[in-house]
C-alpha cells in the first residue's frame, strides 16, 4: 500500500469544521489504497475542541507531532480574553466594535506572521520530516490550508526530497475574504503572493473547496485545479432519524457574527408574529455557536428573545440533534468580497438532515446552485426583504416548504466518494512524477 503524509495543524481533539477535511481523508484512504502518515501540532491552541472526533481516527494510524508555539494565547491575556475561551473571528465582528487592540493584532498578524499566526512552526517541522524521511519512505505528501503554515511546510519537505504533492485549499490565500482586513502592507503583501505563487509551481496537484475558487486561483496563475467538497459522512448519521417537533423551528449551527447577519429574516418573522398570531406563537429559533452581539441586539429589538435559545457551543452529535427536530435550517453566508465561492462544510451535513435549508448569499453563488439544484431548499439575497418574507409567510402558514425533495440524492457528497476522488489524484501524481 502507498504512503501519504498528511501535514495539518488541526487534529483531534480539534472540533469545528476545520478538522473534519483531513480527519475523513485519513479516515478512508486505506480504501483506496493508500495509508496515511499523520503529521500533527502538539499542545495546540486550539479554538473548539471535540473528543468525539477521535472515533474517526484509524486503527494504527502512524501520527507524528511536535511542539506549536502559539501566539493567540498572548493576544487573549493581553486582550482580556479567558485562555480556555473559544475565540470569535475579529474579522467577523464589526470594524467599529472591534477594540484598538484587535485592530493592532489584525496588522501584526498579517504583516509580521507570514503566512499565519502558526509560521513559527514551519522551520522545527521541516527540519523533523526531513529527519523522518531520510529514513522512511513516503510515495506522497498532502497539505490543507489554511493554515498555510501546513501549505509551506508540504512545499519545502516536497522542494527537498521531490515527492509528489497534493496541495489542498479550504479557502484561498490571498483572494481569502479577510485578507483586505488585516492592513496588509505593500512589503507583506510581496512575500504572501511569492509564496502562494511558489506553491502553484512546485505543487504536483491543487484542489479547492468550491468551483468559483478553482476560477478565482485559476486567474492568477495556478494550474490544473479540481474541486473537492468538504462532504459529510455517512457514519456520522447511523443513528440520525428525523423527528417532529410540534413548533415551527429554525436551528442555526456555528459562527453568526456581524457579517452573517441575517436582519431580513429577523424582521420577517417579527412581523409574521404579529401578522399570524396563532402560527406566529409556533415560531422558535434556536442558535449553536457563537453569535454576535448585533445579532443578538437585533432579536432583542424584535421582540423575538422570549423564542430564542442560544445553546452555546455543542459538539457535532448534539448538532445533528437538532438538525433532526428542526423545520428549517438556516445558513447564511458571510458577506464578502469572495462569497460567491464561500461553501461552508456545515452544507453537506445539512444536505444530508434532510431538512430544508434557508440559504442568505448571492443568487450567482455557488451554495445556492447546490442547494437549489438538489432541491433542498430556497437561497435569498440578504437584501431580499419582500422575498424572504414572503417565503417564510407560505412556509409557516402551510407548515411545510414548498420545492423540497428530501428523498433526493446526495450521496455524491459523501466523505468516502470524496476522498476517492483525493485517492485517485495522489495515484495521478506518484504515477506521473
């Protein structure tokens, strides 16, 4: 059996999305045909974590790790932060809530930490994999990014020893929606796009989480690049069964902050509330994440706060939970310069609920092509006031939604088709090298 060497900074106990990308390759590679080699961070500052992501690992995985230093530790004590507390995303709150400080960590981080807050980790793991592999033999490497520490580490151990190298993207690097924000200047900026230009050449294969990504990093230079969904696994949802809840639900999973916010719908349903007072005393909404504070004012405002419960952070078994009592789950898509390629990977389990999905985000956006072509639900501009409500109206009235098909198939999404997609790229590569 072939060997790939898998360099990610997340791993678990690791929770969120970020995690599940490589956890799930790892998970299914031997099936293909190829054994996975765990490159990982010891002692990392992780944001969420969630032991039960560890079910996943394989038997007998080989799994390497070596110290992180992590510099968001610092930035919480000097930020008032609690070291154990789950960090929002700066860039997802409101330039003007965000405090002198986070705007100053913004600018260091992107002008100082290249291409991350992790770089400090790239030198240490190279010089062990080179180490590792003087004496080990690997047919192939495989990064996720970001972070991008792991891009750069995959490239210079690939530059070293000529190994194949499947560089994977999450998200972009330079065209990534939060780069604009963190006041990067002209010297930065060089060596971030020399970098990620280095990356295009040396790399024997790239893949990317969206198709208007491929055509966003196609347009500046890289080639050969396939589309690889985040996907769902069909293990996670052995014990899912969909349950009736005798309210009219919406559940939202994850990060809600500023720029996600999803003020026409709030006010629909305000007004539905007064509109239809015996469907409106149905309405519940229930959020798992963290939400910003303009989010929370708002339901506030609306007089919605006695029908919503904020759950905190739960972990993926308990969301699944409540995709199955839910009657519609909502996913808006943060508002961005590059949102129309933004897929969260929070889709494809949604997709897998069986429950119908209100999508916020451009109407040329990659998530509503999915969604809508599937028909598992509706996608709206934020800005779509009259339509939004509208929907909702029919919606609630009737108790169900309307051009939703949760028979339909989806199982082309399924983690063990998408990594044999991965499987059959990495024997593209060896084959040809």
């Amino acid at each position: 059996m072939k060997k790939v060497l898998i360099i990610t900074y997340h791993w678990p106990p690791s929770g969120g999305i970020s995690v599940l990308r490589c956890l799930k390759f790892a998970k299914y590679l031997r099936d293909f045909g190829w054994e996975p080699v765990i490159y990982t961070a010891k002692d990392p500052a992780y944001q969420y974590y969630d032991y039960n992501n560890e079910k996943d690992v394989p038997d007998g995985i080989e799994i390497h790790k070596i110290k992180i230093s992590e510099p968001i530790n610092a930035f919480k004590k000097l930020s008032g932060r609690k070291k154990e507390a789950p960090m929002q995303e700066i860039t997802s709150v409101s330039a003007k809530k965000r405090s002198k400080i986070d705007e100053f960590a913004m600018w260091v981080r992107g002008n100082f930490f290249i291409p991350d807050a992790r770089c400090r980790w790239i030198k240490p793991s190279v010089k062990y994999l080179k180490k590792y592999l003087e004496n080990n033999h690997i047919d192939a490497i495989l990064t996720d990014g970001p972070t991008h520490t792991n891009t750069v580490i995959g490239m210079r151990v690939s530059q070293h020893f000529g190994i194949p190298w499947l560089a994977d993207f999450q998200d972009p690097w330079t065209q990534v929606d939060y780069y604009a924000k963190m006041h990067i200047g002209k010297r930065a900026d060089r060596k971030h796009k020399a970098l990620e230009q280095e990356v295009f050449r040396t790399a024997s294969k790239l893949t990317i989480a969206s198709p208007t990504w491929k055509t966003d990093l196609e347009s500046i230079g890289a080639k050969d690049v396939s589309v690889i969904y985040y996907g769902y696994d069909e293990d996670d949802f052995q014990n899912y069964r969909i349950q009736k809840d005798e309210h009219f639900t919406f559940f939202h999973g994850g990060l809600l902050g500023s720029d996600r916010n999803p003020e026409n719908f709030i006010r629909a349903l305000q007004r539905l509330r007064k509109e239809l007072p015996q469907q409106g005393a149905n309405i519940r909404i229930r959020l798992a994440g963290e939400v910003d504070l303009s989010v929370a004012n708002l339901i506030e405002e609306c007089g919605l706060n006695d029908v919503t419960t904020y759950l905190g952070m739960i972990p993926r078994a308990e969301v699944y939970n409540e995709f199955s009592k839910a009657s519609m789950l909502l996913l808006p898509i943060n508002k961005a310069a590059n949102a129309k390629g933004r897929i969260p990977g929070k889709l494809f389990e949604m997709l897998r609920s069986g429950k119908p999905i209100l999508v916020f985000g451009p109407n040329d956006g990659d998530v509503k092509s999915i969604v809508e072509e599937k028909k598992r639900g509706k996608s709206f501009d934020y800005d779509q006031a009259y339509d939004i409500y509208t929907y909702l109206h029919s919606s609630i009235i009737s108790g169900s939604v309307s051009e939703f098909d949760h028979n339909g198939d989806v199982s082309e999404f399924s983690n063990k088709l998408i990594t044999n997609k991965i499987a059959h790229y990495l024997d593209e590569i060896t084959t040809t090298s």
